[in-house]
C-alpha cells in the first residue's frame, strides 16, 4: 500500500524557475527517514530540470515537517495567519523556501 508521495510543480511564465513541492507520509511510517529521502529526490530532480528555487507550505504546527525542511536548507519566508481551520481550531501556513544557486 502506499506510504508516502511527493510532488514537484514547475511555476509557469515568470516564475518557471520556481518549483513548488508538496510531500504526505501516512502516520506511522513517519520519522524513520522516508521524508528526507523525499526531500532529496525532489532536489536532485529539480536540479536536473533547471528549477533555481525551492518553495513549500506546511501547518505552523507541524514541527516534525518544519524540522525536516529546516535540515534540508529551506528557511521560513513567509506566514500566513489562520490559513487553515482543523478540527476545530485555525492553523497558520508557514511558507519556506531553499534557493538552489
């Protein structure tokens, strides 16, 4: 069964150099590396492609994601607050971003 995915999108026009990524781990399968693996894979095929910048988003209250993106050279650039409302509470969205040149 399916564990974990991830995505690149390539931004278009003005921002084709920018690639935004977005990666879910099922629980239980978290903290044992697949996510840094992930993350690395991403990089080395945005790499490949030509992308010069990195970007994502994540739940402010996600520290296990924000510590892996921090570990992986992303830095916070932007917050958005009350981006997200779950189970019954408001969530701000935390944009990061690595630069990759």
């Amino acid at each position: 069964h399916l564990v974990a995915n991830s995505e690149i999108v390539r931004g278009v026009g003005y921002s084709r150099h920018v690639g935004f990524i977005g990666i879910a781990i099922k629980k239980g399968f978290r903290s044992i590396g697949i996510g840094t693996e992930m993350m690395r894979a991403l990089e080395e095929h945005a790499r490949k492609i030509g992308l010069k910048v990195l970007t994502l988003s994540v739940f402010a209250n996600n520290q296990h994601a924000i510590n892996l993106y921090r570990k992986m050279g992303f830095v916070e650039t932007g917050r958005v607050p009350k981006r997200f409302f779950k189970d019954g509470a408001y969530i701000d969205e935390i944009i990061m971003t690595k630069m990759l040149e």
